[in-house]
C-alpha cells in the first residue's frame, strides 16, 4: 500500500514538473500589456535588421521563438495578437515623435 | 543562386517588353485582360504557360486598378487595343512579344485590380462600384506595399502607422506643420498616388485616412515609375513615397536606389519589413500576418450562362500554377497558397488561412533560391506521411 502511494505521489511530481516547464500559450501573458502605439523600451528606429531587441533568450518552447519582448504566443483570436505573434523575424522598435492626430485635423 | 535567378528573370522579361518586331492581329481566341500595371509580371508568367495550352493571353495596362480593372468588370467597353490610343502586347508561345489590335472592337475577358471593386467607390469615371451578378472575383497573388526611402544608412529603417498617417495624411496635403515628423516634413518630398490608385487606396485603409483624400495634387505621381524617380532625383531624407514592393525589386540586376521601411501597424508593438529582414525575401511577415499592409489582386470575369468561357477559366485556373509560383516568388509578391493568414475587405483583420494545396517550401525555394532547412522533398504524397502530401516537390500538410 505504501509503495502504491510513493508511486503515486512521484508520478504526480512528474507530471507536475513537466507542467511548470512547458510554453505558456494560453494567451494571457501574451500580447504587450502597455500602450502598444507607444510601446517603451524602444531605442531607436535606426537599428540595424536582424538586432533584435528583444533582450530575450532564442529558446523555443512548443515551436514559439520567444521573441521579441512581450510577444504573443498562442493562437490568435485578434488582429492585435497575429500582429504582435512571436517570430524569428527582425522586430524594430520605432522610436518617432508623433503629435497625437485624428481624422479632423486632415484638411 | 540568388543573383543568377534574378539575371535570368531579368532576361526573361527582357524578352517579353522588348521592343515589338511586327505587328500582329488579334484573332477571336485570345483572352483579353486590362487592369492594375502591378499585375503585369503575374500576367506575363500566366501568359507564358498558357501559350504552351493553347490559349494566346492579350494584356493592356490602364494604369490603374479602379479605372482598369474595376472599370472592365462593371462597364466593359469595346475596344480594338483593349487601351484607347495604345496597342496592347500578345504573349504567343511562338511570338513573345508583338504589338496586337482587334479587327472587330470587343471587351475585356478579365479586369486586374489590386483592390476590391467597392474601394473604387468616388473614383470618377466609375458609374457603379457593386459587381454584376455575372462577374466573378477570383483572388490571385498578394502584393505587399510600402513606404520607401533613398537609400541611405543615415536615414530612418522605419515608420508607424501614427507617423505615416500624418505624414501622407496631414503634411502631404499641406496641413498643419505641426504634426509633422521627422525628417518627413517638407510637403514637396512627399510622393503619393492619385485617387484611382490600388496602391493609395490599400495604404490610406491601412493608416485609417479618407481614401478620398490623397496627398495634394502636385504630389500625386501617376505611377510607381514616376514616385521612384522622384525619390531617386530628391536624394534626400526627407523624401517618402507609396509604392508596391515589387516595383523596387532588382530588374536585370539593378535595384533602385530607394529602401522600403519596416511598418509597424496599429495595435503593434514592433515595426517589421516583409521578409524576415531587410534583405530576405522570405516575404514571410506577409505570410504570418506581421507586415500588414498588402492585398490580393483580383481578377474580375465576366460568366456566360453561368460559366466562364474555357480559356478563362484555364487562365483564372493557371494563377496558381508551379510555373506561376515560381516567377511570382521572384518579383516578392505571394501567391495565395503560400498564405498562412487571409482577409475578406481591404485592410482588413486576418484570419488564419491554409491552401488545399500549400506551396510554402516551393515558394521560398524559388523566393530565395533555397528550401527551408525544415522542408522535405518529395515525388509523391507517399513520402509525405498521413497527414502530408506532396506539393510542388515538397511535403506541405493536408
């Protein structure tokens, strides 16, 4: 009986494990909780291709790169969350003055 | 690999724009298709294959999507050039290139545009934007547009949808200085496109302007050769203009001298190119659905008694064809079954897409002149697996 115990309670050890490590694609952490017109972080839109400056490690978890920061890694459901997907692609901060327009100020 | 593919497409079209050694007739049989000048390496591609089946494809370029295409589809007009005032060029497998006019007027068998036909809506010359029940919209290749500059380091590598929206949206039309952003401020160095362009109207739904409202009239070129000579002449930083990313790809090995920038969308947080970088031609952030401003062309043909004449219907049939593909790859545009995303109104929201049959690994083959790492090759659907098949000489998923 004991032995069916410990048997027990180190597969659901096991399984647990496992859990903890996987991806996280449910899509709750996914997409940049910040002003994504604005998003912060950016340095400037002169970096070359290919620096991507995600500050994030290549390690694909589930086929997701990882990258760039903030990157959303499920499936998406949202035209923001197929935009902001993560991808080995180089992603470019833009770092421009913008005053704040609307469709009334176009003469 | 890369360059000789690029040297033999060059040649290639070195051949079918050449100039014309005679002057032929068009007989009753050829298929006669007018429409968006973005169209035409497509059109000559399809033309190239269809020859081999017996079907001579007539191609006349208006110019312009809504005064072309969408004109064809929705007032057809007889012609004996399919183009007032200009002769139109007959691809024949035997004569590449000569210049054609009809002995009997006739209409245009299909009309080419680069939008959908309700975003012609205003355009003037256009009596009607809605479809006759009798015409169909068939969704052919998809074009990436962009934002361009000269091609210097020291200028911008990217853009916003904020930043363009009152740079086109405001400066361009000689509005309030102050939303200026820099270095895109001084009006003259603006380049748009007129009010019947494919190309404007596809970027003014991606920014969110009026599509009614383009840059001011005496920045509105009337073709993707004049914007790239306007910015090949300014040779300045503050010089911008729209423009459909296959006009910058290289032509018999020389690129023009502008750069498309990386855009970043509403909604998003980084900007990308079309291709995974700068310099790739992957085109896959069109593909997944990261660079967000790009279209289908449309093919717009008339039915009779419910059907498409037999060659039509062999030419709508042959846009996807492996020797389609192939020629499509290389002037970056994206054949439908290389999409991973799809959207059903101009700029509109994705939704995933996956072909009947995907073409993923063919296309970046003949793209960038290597498969994938991760692509098999194959003869037929058996090396492919259960859930694989064989697509153009590689195992794609069913």
């Amino acid at each position: 009986m004991f032995k069916l115990k410990a048997l027990f309670l180190t597969a659901l050890l096991a399984v647990s494990t496992v859990a903890l490590v996987a991806c996280d694609d449910d899509g709750s952490n996914k997409v940049n909780g910040g002003d994504t017109f604005n998003p912060g972080g950016g340095t400037d839109a002169g970096n070359e291709p290919g620096n991507n400056p995600d500050g994030g490690s290549d390690t694909t978890d589930g086929g997701c790169p990882n990258k760039p920061a903030g990157c959303f890694c499920g499936t998406p459901t949202t035209q923001a969350q197929w935009l902001n997907r993560c991808t080995n692609s180089a992603a470019l901060p833009v770092n421009l003055t913008v005053k704040p327009a609307t469709t009334a100020d176009i003469p | 690999m890369r360059r000789s593919l690029l040297v033999a497409a060059g040649a290639v079209a070195s051949l079918l724009i050449a100039p014309t050694a005679q002057a032929a007739d068009c007989d009753s049989d050829v298929v006669l298709i007018r429409g968006s000048s973005a169209s035409q390496k497509l059109i000559e591609a399809v033309a190239k294959v269809a020859a081999t089946q017996n079907v001579k494809i007539v191609y006349s370029s208006s110019g312009s999507s809504c005064l072309g295409g969408v004109y064809e589809a929705v007032t057809p007009t007889t012609t004996t050039t399919g183009r007032a005032g200009s002769a139109s060029t007959i691809y024949d497998v035997n004569a590449p290139t000569a210049t054609c006019t009809f002995s009997t007027p006739r209409v245009a068998d299909i009309g080419v545009s680069d939008v959908y036909a309700p975003a012609c809506e205003g355009v003037a010359g256009l009596s009607t934007t809605t479809l006759p029940a009798d015409v169909t919209d068939t969704l052919g290749p998809v074009q990436a547009f962009t934002l361009a500059v000269n091609d210097d380091p020291s200028f911008p590598v990217a853009i916003s949808s904020e930043a363009a929206f009152n740079t086109f949206g405001i400066v361009g039309r000689n509005g309030d200085a102050s939303f200026g952003v820099t270095p895109w401020t001084t009006v003259a160095d603006i380049f748009g496109r007129k009010l019947d362009s494919g190309t404007w109207q596809t970027w003014a739904r991606s920014l969110g302007l009026p599509p009614q409202k383009p840059v001011t009239d005496a920045q509105q070129k009337s073709g993707a050769k004049d914007v790239l000579a306007a910015l090949d002449t300014s040779n300045r930083a503050s010089a911008i203009g729209i423009i459909a990313l296959n006009d910058i790809v290289p032509t018999n090995g020389v690129a023009p001298k502008v750069r498309p920038l990386a855009f970043r969308a509403k909604g998003q947080d980084f900007a990308y190119y079309p291709s995974s970088t700068s310099t790739a031609s992957d085109m896959i952030n069109v593909r997944d659905g990261h660079y967000a401003v790009w279209a289908n062309l449309h093919f717009f043909a008339r039915k009779t008694n419910g059907s498409h004449s037999p060659k039509v219907a062999k030419v709508l049939e042959l846009l996807e064809s492996k020797e389609a593909v192939s020629v499509v790859a290389k002037t970056r545009a994206v054949p439908t079954c290389a999409m991973q995303v799809q959207r059903t109104t101009d700029a509109g929201d994705f939704s995933a897409y996956k072909a009947e049959k995907p073409c993923g690994c063919f296309f970046e083959q003949e793209a960038s002149g290597v498969a994938p790492a991760s692509c098999t090759t194959c003869t037929d659907d058996s090396a492919c697996g259960a859930n694989g098949q064989c697509v153009f000489g590689f195992c794609e998923a069913k």
